[in-house]
C-alpha cells in the first residue's frame, strides 16, 4: 500500500475536508468541503484530496498510515 499524502491527527469523530486547509488563497483552491465521519477504524480517508485523518487514542492512532486500506466513506455536504 501507498501512504496518504497527508495524515491528520483529529480529536473529533466528524471532521470537515476543503482540500485546502494550509494552501495559500484558501478553498478557491481545493475542493468542495465535505464531511467525514470516522468509524471504528478509527480514522477515514477524504474522497477528493486523499487526506486522511486519524481519531487520537483510536484504533488506527500510532499505526503505521502505508499498512492501513482506503476508508473513503461517511462524506457528506
């Protein structure tokens, strides 16, 4: 498996994704903003940018990000 471009560590099962949190110029930028929802893997993958954010203290939290499988669901306008 191939790691995510970028991994968040979360404090909060429901996340929000725009695909341009750090970029310069903002949203205009990235993509449409969904919303996640992390499950029982405890982390869960953006459908548009891959950006994956993991639940700290979960299942997934500590575990090395290229062993785990693309968990793209919950997304949400």
């Amino acid at each position: 498996m191939i790691a995510p471009p970028e991994t968040l560590r979360v404090s909060h099962a429901r996340v929000s994704c725009d695909g341009a949190t750090d970029i310069p110029g903002g949203a205009s930028l990235g993509h449409p903003r969904v919303f996640l929802q992390i499950d029982e893997h405890g982390y869960v993958d953006c459908g548009y940018c891959d950006r994956r954010f993991v639940l700290i203290g979960g299942p997934a939290d500590g575990v090395d990000p290229a062993t785990l499988p693309d968990i793209a669901s919950g997304a949400s306008l």
